[in-house]
C-alpha cells in the first residue's frame, strides 16, 4: 500500500516507527562509544549500578543508582533558548540527511553527531517503551538496548533534584521507563523515588519569630523572591511532582497510599502542599521571580513567568495532577483557582485573533502589538490553555473549561505551521518544547479528554507536517535524542497520539 493510501495515523506512525528504532540503534552505538573512552575508574562505579539490565555486561555487585542523590545538588545551566523569542522567520532543515532503513541503526549510515544531552533525559527510556511495545520482535530487541546502555549511566548527572537538564526526578522517570523491559530496575527506581520523597527542594520557614514583610507566616522561605529551582518544570518541585505522578501510573507507583504506604503518600501531599503555598494570593505574589543584573533571565526579575515550563502554567499542571492523585485538598483546590485566575487575567487576543500569552505577566501594561510567534508547549496557547482545561476539569468548573477549550480553538484556526514553527535547528522546529511536537501532543491530550473537534483537525494536521519532515527528522536524531528538545521527545509525541502508551505525559504535565 502506497504511503498516499494511508490515513494520517498510519502514516505517522509507520515513519515514527522506523525512525526511532533507526534513532535507537544510532544512540546506542555512539553511547557504547562514548563509554568505551571513559576513564576505567569512572566506567566501573557506573556500570556496576546497572549492568543487571544488560545481559551483555552482567556484574555480580551493584551500586544502587540512589547513591546518586546523595551527592549535593548544584545550579543547572539555564539556555536562552527558553525566552520565548517572537521571531517570525524559519531557519532551513539541515542538508544532507538520509534516511533510515526500516530497522537501521547503523551510526555508519547516520549524519555527524553532537550529544547534548545529560546522562539523566528521559527521552531515549521513553521512546524505548513506546519501540518495544508498537514494533516487532527486532524493534523490540533495538529498544531493549538502547534502555540497558542508557541504565548504565544513570545517576551520573548534574545532581539537582528536577525533572529536566539531568535531575534526579527525570531519571526516575527514565528508569521507570527502563524498568518495564528491564524489571530488574525496579528497586533501583524506587530507591530514587524514595529519595526524592525524602528531601524537599526548599524548606517552610515557619520556625522563624516573624516573617519579613510581604511574606505569609509559615511560606516558603523564596516567597515572592522564587527562581526556577524554587517552583518551576524544568528544574523544581513542579516537575518533582509530576516525575512522580507519572511513576504513580506505573506498575510500582507512588502517590497512592494503598500501593506505596503511609509514609510516601504523606510526603508526595506534603510536596504539593509546599508548591500551593506559593500561590495563595489571587496575584501570586509568591512566584514573583528574583534575577537581578542576570545577562539571560533579567527580563523576568521581579515579575511572573506565565509558561509550562519555567511558569505559571507548569505550576498549574503539577497541582492539578496533585489534586487528581489526592482529591481537592482545601490548600490545594485554592491554589489551582489563584493560578487559572491570574492566567486568564493575563491573556489576550493578539493580531491573528488568537487568545495568547507573552513570557511573563503585563503588570498592568499594554499587551504587545502584532502576532504571538511562539505557540508552543513551553510559551503560548498550546500549553497554557491546557493547563487551564485541566485544571478547570479537576476541580468540576464547567466555566472554566469552556473558556479554555475557546482559547484553544483560536489556536486551532489560526495556527500556521509557517509561521509559528520557527527557529535555526531543527529541535526548535520539531521538538516537544518550542516545536510541532509539543503542539501535537497537547492537540492529542484536548481531542482525547476534552473531545474537541477543532483539536483533532489541528492533531491531524500535525500528523501529516512529520510525515513531510521526515529527512529533518532524521537529522535531528543525529544530533539530539533528549525529551524536550530532541528527536525523543518528537518521535515519542507521535507514537503517543498514534496510540502508544501514555505514562510517560505528565512529565509534560499532558495525560
């Protein structure tokens, strides 16, 4: 049958299919490689933790990857990239990429490469999953190595306790992943679980005499003084809870009670209770940001960022995922209202009529002229509008997801893939974060939960702009395989609306 005879799903997913078990063949040659040039003492700490998943490097001892959250966390680099740029041009695919053969894998076949991702992404876990349980025996086997080399390296990332950038809570999610076609992982998994459930990110201050000024008794000690590790997706304790939602929704899981004891479930309750009171005033004076002079971030000193990412948004989809493991806990229910409020309040219809957001909160200023380039998960309609349907369908609000859903139909008509998907590098066109991938998946997510028409002709668009960018594809799984901006992320996107398995979509804060 002809690729013209196949409906969007098929076609998507067929070309999904045969890319990423190319894509995972490609890695694990280059991390084999890369391995392999590693110092001798440094190849025997880490692969010793882990080579009970790989029956080709079996170890009759093992370090338990937990050991890795004992080492002190430091500060993540943050990229500029995560500005929301209001660029309207569009950078050119990369030449000279060739395509995979249905089960390629060969880095011989592959266009140069240049990892950039920490040890800790959970995008090749993710994929690997997807591989094993949509493809054959041989994908199958593709992804079972792949998940085995990436096991092995767990643990050796920067150290921080987030979801992104190679924190613990990422690499939770990745051995989770692993641990399906690997379950010897499992322990290994729940020994990190148990760490992060262990150690909060930011202690209450509520042994202190008197609060300074502007601050609540009893507040996180950054109340209204936050930097992204304080609250945040990427690197804080919103993704922390959504890292462990999502292993929740595994086999081993965590927040239920019955499932993972008392003493788990009180510390996943008392995690999202510390994130809830950062938003308990109807401005969010508590996400108020604290970059002064930064040469990145000093645009958002002193203000509130409004993202899925590193803002509001992400704020919002880790709560209400708090609320749908735990129920509409007073603290919590009140918090979720705060957020979706204050982002309605904030948004506008720029000049392609679409109901948008800009990086950070107006502060009483005029909205910005002209069309909002970035709709993307990470800044834009696409992940803040999801956030507010799920949020107002956690907590019963009819209203509020109504008015959600009309924001995102605006998208759905005006969205133009020439326009909105911009950016020098394919990951920015293509990726989860600021690309086509984010975009399809939060399409998906509102077709599927909210049943909306207009999200399932702008998926099926989506759909049918990977099956056309296939060589771009290609080449970015020769340079990025990461989750949010790598060939990962936008092939696990695709298989994923195309009926792969959704647990791992909270990390996106999507279900």
């Amino acid at each position: 049958m002809s690729q013209q005879a196949l409906t969007p799903d098929t076609a998507a997913r067929r070309l999904a299919l045969r890319l990423a078990v190319a894509t995972l063949g490609q890695w694990t040659d280059r991390a084999r490689r890369a391995a392999a040039q590693r110092p001798p003492d440094r190849v025997r700490r880490h692969t010793e933790a882990f080579a009970a998943a790989d029956p080709a490097r079996r170890s009759p001892q093992a370090v338990p990857v937990a050991d890795a959250a004992r080492k002190p966390a430091h500060a993540a680099r943050h990229s500029a990239g995560d500005r929301p740029a209001e660029a309207t041009g569009r950078g050119r695919p990369a030449d000279g990429a060739r395509r995979p053969s249905a089960h390629a894998g060969s880095a011989s076949s592959a266009p140069p490469t240049v990892s950039v991702e920490h040890p800790g992404d959970p995008g090749i876990p993710v994929l690997a999953r997807l591989v094993a349980a949509m493809g054959d025996a041989e994908a199958a086997a593709v992804a079972a190595r792949a998940a085995a080399v990436w096991a092995r390296d767990a643990g050796r990332g920067p150290g921080h306790r987030g979801l992104f950038d190679g924190g613990l809570a990422g690499t939770l999610v990745g051995l989770r992943q692993c641990a399906v076609l690997h379950p010897a992982l499992h322990p290994v998994a729940d020994r990190l679980r148990d760490r992060l459930l262990d150690h909060p990110s930011r202690p209450f201050a509520g042994g202190e005499a008197e609060p300074p000024p502007g601050r609540p008794r009893g507040a996180p000690e950054r109340y209204g003084s936050v930097t992204f590790p304080d609250y945040d997706l990427i690197l804080g304790p919103s993704g922390v809870l959504l890292a462990l939602t999502a292993d929740g929704h595994e086999a081993r899981g965590t927040p239920g009670e019955a499932e993972s004891g008392p003493a788990a479930y009180a510390a996943y309750v008392a995690s999202a209770a510390r994130l809830a009171a950062l938003c308990d005033g109807a401005e969010l004076p508590g996400l108020r940001t604290h970059y002064p002079a930064h040469p990145v971030l000093g645009w958002l000193h002193g203000r509130i960022n409004t993202g899925m990412g590193h803002g509001v948004a992400g704020v919002t989809a880790a709560l209400t995922a708090a609320v749908r493991q735990v129920g509409p806990r007073p603290e919590l229910a009140a918090a979720l209202r705060n957020t979706s409020r204050w982002l309605m309040k904030e948004s506008f219809d720029d000049a392609r009529d679409i109901r948008t957001w800009t990086g950070c909160g107006l502060d009483g200023q005029a909205r910005p002229p002209g069309a909002h380039a970035r709709q993307a998960w990470c800044y834009g309609t696409p992940g803040v509008s999801w956030a507010l349907w799920d949020a107002a369908d956690a907590l019963g609000d009819p209203v509020g997801a109504a008015w959600a859903a009309a924001a995102f139909r605006t998208l759905a008509d005006g969205y133009h893939e020439g326009f909105h998907l911009f950016g020098d590098h394919p990951g920015d066109r293509l990726g989860l974060c600021h690309g086509a991938a984010g975009v399809l998946a939060v399409a998906d997510a509102m077709r599927r939960h909210g049943r909306l028409p207009a999200a399932a002709a702008l998926r099926e668009r989506l759909l049918g702009h990977f099956v056309a960018q296939e060589e771009e594809l290609w080449a970015l799984a020769g340079e990025r395989c990461g989750l949010l901006g790598g060939a990962g992320g936008a092939l696990a996107a695709v298989l994923t609306a195309t009926g792969g398995n959704r647990g791992w979509l909270p990390c996106a804060g999507l279900r």
